[in-house]
C-alpha cells in the first residue's frame, strides 16, 4: 500500500498480493481479467477463479496464458507466492468448493452454477483480504440473478462484502464511490426511486457520508482531502426558493463535519460543482471529491467522459475494494471484444498507483 | 436564417440584423459585447443599448470602440443599414425613451434604472424582431432584482419575452435549451425544487417538450432530428424497480411522439445517455438532443466541460432567441475580466453557423 502518511518500510508485509475474482464464468470476467493480463496491467495480482473457466476465456480471445495454479486448500496460500509463479505467467488460485464443469457453461446465460462460483470466489478472497493474507480486492462483474439463482440473496458485491466484513455483527455502513482520471464522486443515496432518494436524505446520512469518505481519503494518503457538498436543488435551493433539503439537511451535516475538522464546504448548485472538481493536465480541481445527494447526479458527470476508466470504490469497508464500472455484458461475452480497461484501472486504484489516490 | 431546407434566396431579407441587447448597465454584458466587436464575433449584428454606456464598457476594457448610432426612432431603423455603419465601427441603436446617466451607475449594483433600461432594449428589440424587421434576438445577462427594483415583475427574459410574443393572448408555451459543440439538452422541468420537479411531470408536458423540440430543430435545417430522452430514475427505474415514472409518464409520452412521426427513444438511464449523446471529432453522438426531466440531470453534463461555449436557447418563441449561459457577475463587473465567448458562441448560434445546429 503505496500511500504518504506510511514509510514504505511500515507498509503490508511485502509480497501480498492483490487478489482479482474472476466474476461470473458466463460473463466478460474471465476475459478480461486475461486481456488485462496480456496487457501487463495484473503485476502482483492473483486471480482468484477457476483455471478452467481462464482457459476458455483464453480460447475466446485467440490468445492463451500460461497459468500457475496456487493451492488454495493451504492455510496461507500467498506465503512467498511469487517464487511459485514463473515468469510470464498469471497467477490463478482456486476457491476449495468450486464447481466442476464451468468451462462447459454457455456463455451470457444466467445459471445457478456460475452463481455460486462467483460467490464463493468473493466469500473466499474477501476471508483472505480479511485475515490478512492479501492487499485488496478487485471483483470482476457478477451476475445478479445467477446469485439469486443459487439462493444468494445479496444484491450484489457491496452487501455481500458488508456482511462478510461484518463477521455476525452489525453492517458496517458503505458508500460508493466512482472516480476516473478526472473526478471523484461518492453518492449520499444509490438505487433508489428519486423521490424515496429524496426522502431518504437526513442529516445523519449525510454526515455519515462525510465521515467515511473522509476517512478513506485518509487512509489512501491525503491528509486532509477537500469534499465539495452538491445541493439536491436547482442553484443548491437558491436560498429556499426551489426546496429546503438544503437549508435543512445538508448544511447542518455539513457545519457538523467542519467542527469536528473535516475540510468539507458546499452545498453547491449541482449544475456547476462537478465542473469545478474536474482535474484536467492543464488545471487541477478545485476539490478532490464531490459528495453527491442522488445516484445520477454524481454519475452523469464521472460517466460523461466514458466509462473506460471508471473504478467503483466500495468506501467504508475494512477492506479495500474496487471493481470496473461494468457489469457482466452477457450480450458479448465469450466474443473477446470486452474493453478491460475499466478493470485495469480498478486494479491501479486498488493498488495506491493514481495520483492524489485519484 | 441559414437552413438547409430554405435556399439561400427565399431568406429573410438580406441585410436584417442579429439585435443584441446590451443587458445590465451595471453588469458584464456591455464589456462582453465590446469584447465580442473587438474579437471579430459581432458581424451582421446591431447592439440594442445606450451608446454611452458602450463607451464606458470602452474605458473599462481599456480599448473603446468606434460606435455608429442608428436612429432608433425611425420606423424602419434597420432598412439599408450596414450603410450607415462605416467599416470598424460597431453599429448601436438605442430604444426610445431610455433613462439618461446609465453610464453614472455604479458597477456591481442593483439599480432601477438599470432595470427598466435592461428591460426597455429588451421590450424593444423583441418588437423589432417580431415585426420582421430584425433576423433574431441574442440577450446579454439582465438582473432579476434590478427589475424588480423597477416594477418589472417577469423574472426573466424567458418569461417576458412569453408575454410579449402572446401579445395578449395565450403564452406561447417554451423549454429551455442547453447547447454547446458538443451536447444539447432540453428541459422538462426548471427553476422547481426537485421534489416538486417531479411532480409537475406529466405526459403531457413531456410531449409538448418532446414537439417544441422537434419542431425548433426541424426549423434549424434539420429534417428528422434524433431525441434521446432520459428517465428520472436510477437505471431509467430499471423496469419499475427503482421508480414507476418512466412506465407511467415517460413512456406513453414517447409513444405518442412516435406516433406523430418524431424520432424519439428512451428511456435512458440518465447516467449513460449524455455521454452517449456527445458529439466529439472522433465520435458523431447517437443523438442530435437529450430531453431531461429536471434541471440539474440535463445541465451538469452541458456544463461539465465548461460553460465558456454554452448557449441558452428559448424553444417554443415565435422568435429565435438565443443568450449566453452566465448572468451579471457584478462581482467582476467593469473590470474588463469577463469572458465573451459564450456570449459570442450564442450569436454564433442564433445566427445559425454551428455545424448541424449545434
């Protein structure tokens, strides 16, 4: 963990790894998780999936890797890894448990057994990045209804990892956050109806929003990150006249967080704010964060751009975790035309590479 | 008007002029339009405004120009007017009945007689231009207060320009068009809080922005234009799940759209949609206009990059008028700072040079 406030001499023991999951074997993980390899972007990094499944992935692409298969039935199977990995090749553990017979699924088919592959494949780097054994979590996209369909009833990855994490206690709270080269948005709400957005807002949400993404700011090495707070409103509410959120939510959570020390100023008209974060080679941002209240009005702007470079950050989590900003594309799986750059990003930001944790 | 469905002969008369208003005495817009005359970007363009306040905008720019002032109480004043305009000189009418001493104001303050002069060049052009007279209106920034200050109760140019097109009667109904060189989008909602946004939806505002859009764009040259249209939602509701008004609201009113001819689809999820919409050098966008529910889902993106080339464009008017996308900046006003370009991006577009209308 590269960061400012750690000596590299204080940082993880040397050699963890950082552990990819291959996503759901019908999906476009596997190859891109192998596209990426081929493009040198999975240094220190250990898939963790089905040998089998990266082979057809390797297949689908033209274009093979040798692979070096890890014990994962071992009590610590990173111990001195890269000795056992030669050169050239890509690093692949295998989940105890997995089912047989992956490479046979159809591809962009949702089915019960890539489900809980792509579960245990989860569960099982989670446990490691957990117990110490690894760096970070990367997830390759998984299938939603191939969960559901091995009786998963995790949405997805973010409530699976907080349960995980929370090891039979209470959820520790999470919020996402999307950030590319050029902007950085952390979103007060996500899926949910905008009105049932709006009337989830309170000021304790929002703070609480303030407070992790501080935190994790911290942690990734800026002393003290500077979040920009995006009105709900038109023009933040122009003082009242088009709605109160602002008034009485946000500036309050925002007043709490500056009194206990956080650099955090807003609310901003949302038209504007993400302009103003946006870092360029010509002009840095005038923030490095924005705290968004809705789901579209953080995405739209970290979207605009593309996505090829989108990473979605898991804040929150006593683990780091990133995922590219895709999901499983079915409609092109198995055709080797997936762009893995969104999963080559969410690998730099999982290991500290980007600039300002950027 | 340059079409390509109207061929140059069957113009408009030749020699009618773009009218620019001056906006707020107090404000950046006569230092903008200056700044225009001087950068090249007001050919074909009469300034509606008081001479003496352009020569203070002069001295405040350090670089005066030389006006030829037409007689603004004439009642053809634009007839075989580039005549009178010797050639670097910026040509000037002034409404009748406009308050002595502007060029006394204070810079930076809200002042009646700023406002009922702002208003007046307003009032006056907009009749010039409804009498065909004038090609188009482009209107540098007036200040709300300031018209308040001078009994003038409309909140903006949008809403007087309504009033003075109905001419007693019915309000023309209008929508807001964001444009710069790359995105357009037009709105379904403004200047309402969120909440109340969404409650003003309905399928028939929808698909009476869904046919001002069209029917301004097929009016710009533009046979069939492509409306994309994005949800409220997150995921556009993603089928229901996340919000039901893009099945209630939005849907039925693309039908109908469909139906009357327009090329019209969605609903989008509004986070992807813009991007998809973008026009760059190396990409044609999928679609030539984003309709967007609220203010805030259309104006980010239109504004992310930058609002040095955005262009405010009144949809629905029985005339073409086009301003720029800043208002006042009293803070800067007189200072010589300000920066013309969106000012001359919307003389640019209400003169109908952007490629594809753009």
């Amino acid at each position: 963990m590269s960061t400012s406030t750690t000596p590299p001499d204080a940082a993880a023991p040397a050699g963890r790894p950082l552990l990819v999951t291959m996503g759901d074997p019908a999906g476009i993980g596997p190859e891109c998780v192998l596209q990426a390899f081929h493009r040198g972007a999975l240094a220190g990094c250990v898939v963790v999936g089905s040998a089998a499944v990266l082979r057809r992935a390797g297949v689908a692409l033209g274009r093979p890797a040798m692979l070096a298969v890890l014990d994962g039935t071992a009590s610590r199977p990173f111990d001195g890894w890269p000795d056992a990995v030669p050169p050239g090749s890509l690093a692949v553990v295998e989940p105890p448990g997995l089912p047989e017979g992956l490479d046979a699924l159809p591809w962009g088919r949702v089915d019960a057994r890539a489900g809980r592959a792509s579960a245990l494949c989860v569960d099982t780097a989670a446990g490691w990045v957990l117990d110490g054994q690894a760096e970070a979590l990367v997830t390759a996209p998984i299938h939603k209804a191939a969960w559901a369909a091995a009786g998963i009833h995790d949405p997805g990855h973010t409530e699976r990892l907080q349960a995980l994490s929370a090891r039979g206690g209470p959820l520790p709270p999470v919020r996402m956050m999307l950030t590319n080269g050029e902007l950085s948005v952390v979103l007060v709400t996500i899926h949910l109806a905008l009105r049932a957005a709006i009337d989830a807002l309170s000021t304790e949400r929002i703070l609480q929003t303030l407070q992790i993404t501080d935190h994790a700011w911290r942690q990734r090495g800026l002393p003290r990150p500077r979040i920009a707070v995006a009105g709900l409103n038109p023009h933040a509410g122009e003082d009242g006249l088009f709605g109160d959120e602002e008034q009485r939510l946000i500036a309050p959570a925002i007043a709490a967080a500056r009194s206990q020390g956080l650099d955090v100023c807003g609310p901003f008209p949302p038209d504007t704010v993400f302009m103003r974060a946006r870092h360029t080679s010509v002009r840095p941002g005038a923030f490095d964060v924005v705290v968004a209240m809705t789901h579209d009005h953080g995405l739209i702007p970290v979207k605009y751009l593309g996505v090829e470079n989108g990473v979605n950050v898991t804040l929150g989590l006593p683990l780091r975790r990133t995922s590219p900003d895709h999901g499983t594309a079915f409609d092109i799986a198995g055709t080797g035309v997936a762009d893995p750059r969104s999963l080559e990003a969410a690998v730099r930001y999982a290991r500290g590479d980007a600039p300002r944790g950027r």
